[in-house]
C-alpha cells in the first residue's frame, strides 16, 4: 500500500518500537536487526522491511494486543498502528485523510471517520473482551496443566514407592525362600540322621536280644548243670553214708 510519508514514518517508528520491546527469538529473522536501531535516520532503511511485516496477519494480531496489553504509545503514531494492524471496514478511507494534515476534511468525510472511529472503537473493544477471554482460558488451561502435571508427579511417586515396596517383597520373599530351601535341606540332614540313629539303635536292639537270649539259655544249661551236680553230691553223700555203716 502507498502510504504518505508522514504515516509511513509513524507506522515505522511505532513498529520499531514493537520490534525492541519484542524477544529476538518471536521475531521473523528479518526484523530482528531493527532491535539494534535507535536513529530515526537509521531506522528509515528499514521502511519497507517493517511496512511489509504488516502483511504477515499473525504479526498484526500481535502488535494488537501488545498495544492493548502494554500501551507504550500515545497520540497518532498508536492510532495509526492500530488501525493498521486491525483494519476494520474503511480502515483506508481511515488513513487517507492523514496523507494532507493541512487540509481540513469535508463534513461528510469527518461524520464518515466519526462513524469508522466509533466501529472501530466497538471492535477495539470486542477484541480486547476477547484478547481478555482468550487469556483467561489460557490462564486456566496453564493452571489444569499444572494440576495435571501435579497428579503425573503424585502417580509417579506412587508408582515408584509401589515398585520399590515390590521389591522389597520380592528380596523377602527370595530370602524366605532360600532359608526355607536350606531349613528344609537341614530338615532332610536331621531325618537322615535320625533314620540312620533308628537303625544304629534297632540293630543295637536286635543284638542285645540275642544276647539276652544266650545269656537265657547259659543260665538254663548252668542250672541244669547246677541241678545235675546237687543230684550226683547228693547220690554221693548217699553212698558214702552207706559204706559208712557197720
């Protein structure tokens, strides 16, 4: 768009000002150097630089609402901008006017810019209602963000004293069952030793009874034996008392 000398000075230090307040990295890279550029003089090479960034409409909407959030211009250079950033109907009847400030416009003209200035102001307004919304979505969707970021964390946590509390029944569990394992080993070297002290004591036993019942049959026989003697002392005293008689 052609634009008069004085509205394109004012649009490009009203921009530039943007550009400085603005971080590097949310610039285009070719507005960037404009950070560094203070001069009007200077400034004016990068005229059709900035005037062309007016084109981009995601780049207008935000010059919007840095105006509106941080309004760090006044008087026409901030009028100018933002009719050139939100361009409601007739917004280049709006500026023409600007292009011979010495004249004064005809009464049908200023009931016209009257009549787009009062719009204009109603979709200022709108869009600041709106601009308003939109960040107190924002700011509740960043706080559901943290609450749910919270909740990840609070899981997490769960979830690893939980893990770390199954392992460490699992190492019980392991332990158990390796005492249990070797409880049970010693139990089975206990039962084979007992088994083999039950045979040891049965052998032992049936040994004993063998030897009680020799020694039965001994003292039988040394009885008979003793008997058979009583009966051959008797016999002989007997026999001696006879031949001892007249």
């Amino acid at each position: 768009m052609d634009l008069p000398d004085d509205v394109a000075a004012s649009l490009t230090r009203a921009l530039a000002a943007f550009v400085r307040a603005t971080p590097a990295a949310q610039l285009p890279p070719a507005l960037r150097p404009v950070r560094k550029v203070t001069h009007p003089r200077a400034l004016s090479r990068f005229r059709e630089v900035l005037l062309g960034a007016l084109e981009d409409d995601a780049l207008r909407a935000r010059v919007a609402g840095w105006l509106d959030e941080h309004p760090p211009l006044q008087g026409r250079d901030a009028e100018l901008l933002r009719v050139a950033c939100e361009r409601p109907e007739g917004w280049e009847e709006v500026l023409a006017p600007r292009r011979e400030p010495q004249k004064q416009p005809a009464p049908q003209q200023s009931e016209e810019v009257e009549r787009l200035a009062r719009q204009l102001e109603e979709e200022r307004r709108y869009a600041r209602k709106a601009r308003r919304e939109l960040a107190d979505e924002r700011r509740e969707r960043a706080r559901d963000a943290a609450r749910y970021d919270a909740e990840i964390k609070r899981i997490q946590t769960c979830l690893e004293r939980t893990r770390a509390e199954l392992d460490a029944q699992r190492e019980r569990a392991e332990l158990a069952e390796r005492e249990r394992a070797e409880a049970q080993r010693a139990l089975q070297r206990e039962q084979r030793r007992a088994r083999r002290a039950a045979e040891d004591a049965a052998a032992a036993h049936t040994s004993l009874k063998d030897k009680v019942k020799g020694l039965t049959a001994e003292r039988t026989r040394l009885r008979k034996e003793v008997g058979e003697l009583r009966d051959r002392l008797a016999a002989a005293g007997a026999a001696r008392c006879r031949s001892d008689r007249p």
